[in-house]
C-alpha cells in the first residue's frame, strides 16, 4: 500500500459509535469497518446493532455490540465495561424536539440536551484519559450545520421548523469540540466535529414533503440530499492517522448548504 494511502488505513484500531443502528450512525460505522478498523457500537435497540455487525462483518471487522442508552450512567458504565481499548470515539447519538420554542418544557430541554450535549462531554470523560495515556486517540463529535446557524423557517414551507433544544445542543457540541482540543492536543489526541446538512432518516421523513424537498434542494447548491455513503469518507479521514495535525475544527458536509 502506497504511503498516503497507509494514512487514511484504520486497520488495528478500535472504534466506538454512539447511535450506530440506523441512519448516520450505521453509514459511519460501516465506513470506519470498510478502512480497516473493529467496531465497538452501541444504542438503545439491539436488533440495528446486529444487522449493522453483519454488514461490518463483511469487511472483516470484530465487532462487540453494547445495548445502552448513553444517557443513564449504569448504562455508560457498562459500555466503559465492555468497550476494552477505544483508539477512535465517535459521538454520534442524538435526536430533535419538535415544537414551538414557547412551549418546550425544560424537562424537554433537558431530555435532548442530556443526549446530544451531555452525554458526548461524559463519554470525553471517560474515554478521553485513556487515549491521553497512549498518546493517540481521535474523537469525533457528530454535530450539524444547525450548530452553526440560526435556522431559515422559509426552507420548511407547511411545517413549523421550531427544534430550539437541538439547535442549542449542537451548537454547545461545538464547544465541547473547542474547549477539549488545547487540552487534548499536548498527548496525541485529536477532537473535531463533523456537521452533516439535510440527509434522510427515520426521524424527518414524515416531515420531508415533496413542497419541503423542492424548497430543500433550492437551497443546496448541489441540488439533492445527503446519501448513504456521503459521509464515510469524511468520518474515516478524521479518525485516520493522517489527521494527527488537525484538531478544534469542524468538517462540514452539507453539498454546499452553509455556502448561502
């Protein structure tokens, strides 16, 4: 293998995915199985843990899968448990409210807030020091555009686009990816964000009408949505070794979105 290629290889290194069942989670995890590397992955539904294993599988990846809910602590333990050595952390988990900004409860807030905020900063803690030990580690926050911005309702006609709780998690994730990287960088350990644009899933299909869809690809200027493997190649590259010299900083993958 050619030297530069060897750069982007993850062969040998362990990876932990958050929320790898189904949507992003799923595509990245098999992403990091197709560069070479063993999963460890986790979420709260053990049937998409497994057929993402068999998927893995026939990259050659180990894979050890871990129902949990990064949220409760016994649960967090039990991965931290059962993870072994974790070389490359990705922050995956995480879900949207939607629901007008006056109305959201703060047993609301904090319930996405615990998921896509607190819980990556917990599993930092933990996973973190030990990466610090061995002078090499990678951790990547799976943010979004939505933490950049403030939000164009004028792109959702017909629905109330109103998810105040996701938007300022997102944008705190970055934070954590900020205030970690100084502190990590002294050891080895790389922390960046990855911020993807529209892509499909489970939880936005109702609300992506066709009046939605047209309004969406308006503003990309690629002119179509995220795919299932349009973000495996930004996720391996920043859990690669050849990104030892890049942290803080946050991988936007949008088809040109923010662009606008």
């Amino acid at each position: 293998m050619a030297k530069y290629l060897k750069l982007l290889s993850l062969e040998g290194l362990r990876a932990l995915v958050t929320g790898a069942g189904t949507g992003l989670g799923l595509q990245m995890a098999l992403g990091l199985a197709e560069a070479g590397a063993d999963l460890i992955i986790c979420g709260r539904r053990r049937e998409p843990l497994e057929d993402c294993a068999r998927q893995a599988a026939e990259f050659g990846a180990q894979v050890t899968i871990v129902p949990a809910d990064v949220t409760v602590e016994a649960d967090v333990q039990t991965l931290v448990a059962e993870a072994g050595r974790v070389d490359i952390l990705v922050n995956n988990a995480g879900f949207g409210l939607m629901k007008p900004w006056t109305d959201v409860t703060l047993d609301e807030w904090r319930q996405v807030t615990a998921l896509n905020l607190d819980a990556p900063f917990r599993l930092c803690q933990l996973f973190a020091p030990p990466m610090m030990e061995r002078r090499w580690g990678r951790i990547i926050n799976i943010a979004s555009i939505y933490g950049s911005v403030g939000g164009d309702p004028s792109r959702y006609p017909g629905i109330e686009w109103d998810v105040a709780s996701y938007f300022a998690s997102k944008h705190g994730l970055h934070g954590v990816t900020h205030y970690l990287a100084p502190r990590l960088a002294p050891y080895g350990v790389c922390i960046n964000s990855l911020s993807p644009g529209m892509f499909p899933s489970e939880q936005n299909e109702d609300k992506l009408t066709q009046a939605v869809k047209d309004r969406l690809l308006d503003g990309t200027p690629m002119k179509r949505m995220g795919a299932t493997d349009d973000l495996k190649a930004a996720v391996v590259m920043l859990a690669s070794p050849g990104a030892k010299f890049m942290t803080g900083q946050d991988v936007v993958v949008d088809g040109g979105w923010t662009v606008w």
